[in-house]
C-alpha cells in the first residue's frame, strides 16, 4: 500500500486485512514500514524522525510496538522494523499507535502529517515473515556479526503460482551452500501482506561491498559451475522482477527496547 502518510500512522494500515486473523506457521514475524523520501529532504526527514523519538521518550510510552529498528537504503528510503510474535500482534500493535497518537495530541499529528506530506513522495506498510526453514546460516561462517556491516538485499518478485517452485529451490541453494561448506549464507524475508505479492528478500553480508562481489564470484567455483548456472537458471524462470538494495542500519534513528 502506498501513501503519504506520516511514518506515525503508516504501520497502522496493516490491521485493515484479514490476515492477522488466519492460522500462520511459527515463523519470525515483523511489521515493516518503508518511506521513500525525497533527495533533498533527507536532512528534514531524519531531524523529524529524532523529534518523534524523543517526543516518545519524553511522554514514556512503553508499549513494545512502539519500539523499532531503523535502516537507511541507497535509494532515498527508510525502513523501520517492528518485532511481532505473530500476525495477531497486529491488533495490539494499531491498539498501541492510535494510543500514541491520542497522547501526543493534535496539534502534533497536524505537525507530522504536513512535515510527510512536503518530505516524502510514498509509503508501503508490510508483514514479513522471516524464513529460517529456506535459508543458509553456516556452522562456521566466515564473518562474526561486527564484521557483516555490509547488509545486501536482492528483492524477487515471483511469479503467482510458483511460490512452491522457489521455495523448493531455495532449500536446494541452502543444501548446494551446505555440501561446499560455503562459509557465507543467506536469509529469506517472505512478504506476507502489502503490495506486489508474492514477493521475497533474500539477505547477504559481507564487510562491504568488494567483499559481497567476491563473495558472489567464488559461488561458481565452490558449487561446480554447472550446479550454479542450473540454480541460477531456475531462478530466472520464476521471478517477473528483480530489484537489490544495500541496507544500512541507523542506530540514531532507531527506538530500542529497552533491556
């Protein structure tokens, strides 16, 4: 769903579809926001986004669907992870924010939807599920997790009807990975509910970005070049559209729970 929104209300949106309510098998679930925001605004939107933080903190609201991850991308966007435990926390988590909303006062939501509307071109609001029975994680990997500060995601936009296909072939990736004792994995985010489905996001790490293009270049040789072309190939034929992202995490722009 796209919109202009202030990042305040953006989330709110997810609880208007059905399925919060349906039975979901026990994946890692978050409710994700992402603001598309214009070049020139960039500085305008991320002081707006300290504001919101501080103005949370000052008025103590403690919900934890009020608590979030912020990540910058390199096309102008944010994105704002909001840990779930289930689809079902999406009730709570609109209870939580209309809650908000009523305690920041009016005068402060008039603020926020004008500062959106001149700062950002768009929204989505979506519901992933992170997918550890699809994805590669190395018993020795070759990076600790200080090291992996260079987060890639390739967004695959499949075509309807081959879900099964690419999560078949998804295993097949981890258990070619797995037999090369290939110290380097994968993580797949399946898209839930917002725009374009089905849709997923397969995330890799490396310590920048030379390091994630000899990463990709040492495939063909660890796999047999033939096993690699082959799994790339069927890749091909599932997906109608390819996007890739770098994903930066933004601690000051972030709202943690508190320990």
């Amino acid at each position: 769903m796209r919109s202009r929104l202030p990042s305040s209300l953006a989330l709110i949106v997810l609880v208007a579809l059905p399925l919060a309510a349906q039975e979901m098998p026990q994946f890692e679930w978050s409710a994700i926001y992402e603001e598309d925001v214009k070049p020139s605004m960039l500085a305008e939107y991320e002081a707006g986004t300290k504001k919101m933080i501080k103005d949370f903190n000052d008025k103590k609201l403690v919900s934890p669907y009020l608590y979030w991850d912020a990540y910058a991308r390199d096309d102008s966007s944010y994105i704002f992870v909001i840990p779930l435990a289930d689809p079902g926390d999406l009730g709570k988590m609109n209870a939580a924010w209309m809650g908000a909303m009523g305690s920041m006062g009016e005068a402060w939501m008039k603020e926020m939807m004008s500062n959106a509307t001149k700062i950002t071109n768009s929204y989505a609001s979506i519901l992933v599920a992170r997918r550890p029975d699809l994805s590669y994680m190395p018993e020795n990997p070759r990076l600790t997790p200080a090291e992996a500060k260079y987060v890639h995601h390739d967004y695959y936009y499949l075509i309807p009807g081959k879900e099964m296909e690419a999560e078949q072939l998804a295993r097949d990736w981890a258990a070619a990975l797995k037999k090369a004792n290939f110290r380097s994995g994968f993580t797949v985010f399946q898209a839930m509910m917002g725009d374009d489905l089905p849709a997923w996001a397969v995330s890799t790490t490396a310590k920048d970005a030379v390091d994630w293009a000899s990463i990709n270049q040492s495939i063909p040789a660890a796999l047999g070049a033939d096993q690699a072309k082959a799994l790339n190939d069927r890749l091909r034929n599932l997906i109608r559209k390819h996007e890739r992202g770098v994903l930066t995490h933004r601690p000051d722009l972030s709202r943690p729970m508190p320990e």
